[in-house]
C-alpha cells in the first residue's frame, strides 16, 4: 500500500467540517495509520507553497466533490503514532457550490482508493460511528453552536495501537 509515504515524515494536513442540519460531513476511509475504516472530517495534506486554506478547499472537492469557503479554525489537533506524526488543522467551512459524490485521493492509485464513502452524519448518531479524532466527536455542539474557540488536542499512542 502507498500509505508508506506518511511513514518518518510531519504530515500536516488541512480538513473541513461542514455541519448543516445538525449533521455532519464525513468521509470514511482506511486509515494508513491503523489499516482500519474510520469516519473522519473531508482533508488531507499541505503541499509547499500552499496555504491550509487552500490546501483545505483543493482536498473537500477532491474528496466530496463541494466547494467551500472557510468560516475559521477551529480545531488543532496533533497525532504522535510512531512512525506516524501529522498536525491537522480543521476549519469551520460551508459549502458554496459542486455537487456531493464520493471523490478520489489522486495520492494513491485507482486500484489503491482509500476513500470508502461519504456522508452527512447526525450528529446524535456519532457516537455509532468509528470516529478520527475523538475530539470532533467531543466538541461538536460547540462546532454546531459556533461557539467553540480555537481548541488544541494531542493524540499519542504507541506504535502497538
């Protein structure tokens, strides 16, 4: 699999949130940190010279299809599992045109996806769901309310998880 590429390396990756109707856009993919399908907001990583929001609006259409504009970061989150290490920024966006359909990681191969698929989640519902990051799943209603402030989380665990 590909997913060697994140081995030794800071990732930083930009991501989008779009909530509408207490619901919740999340894609499902395998994860290359835990082989596992996990349900996480639209993004993936910065190339140089490009800034987290535009990095964050090229991944949400690659991924969903929707364009977006930004409204705020709301979430830095880190994750330590070595040999991974990323740092995710996740901005409050809306969507502003494209229509919504499961897209394509152009990192990986055809016969390589990733992506699994895509949907609006209620956000009552996500404690069904097999989440990354946890904090997403904690600080919602204050994504929902807009009232969360720029909020700092770590995620370490060892290379055995």
């Amino acid at each position: 699999m590909e997913a060697d590429r994140y081995r030794g390396k800071l990732r930083i990756r930009s991501c989008g949130l779009l909530i509408e109707n207490d619901q919740i856009l999340l894609v499902k993919l395998l994860s290359p940190v835990n082989k596992k399908p996990v349900w996480l907001p639209p993004g993936g990583g910065v190339t140089i010279g490009e800034s987290l929001e535009s990095a964050v609006k090229r991944e949400f259409h690659e991924e969903t299809g929707l364009q977006i504009e930004t409204q705020g970061l709301k979430i830095v989150h880190e994750l330590i599992k070595p040999p991974f290490h990323s740092i995710e920024m996740y901005f409050h966006c809306r969507a502003t045109g494209g229509h919504l359909k499961l897209g394509r990681d152009p990192e990986y191969r055809k016969t390589d996806q990733i992506l699994l698929d895509l949907k609006f989640i209620p956000v009552r519902e996500l404690g069904k769901y097999d989440m990354y990051p946890e904090i997403i799943r904690k600080e919602i209603n204050g994504i929902v309310n807009g009232n969360l402030n720029v909020l700092h989380s770590k995620t370490v665990m060892s290379a055995e998880e």
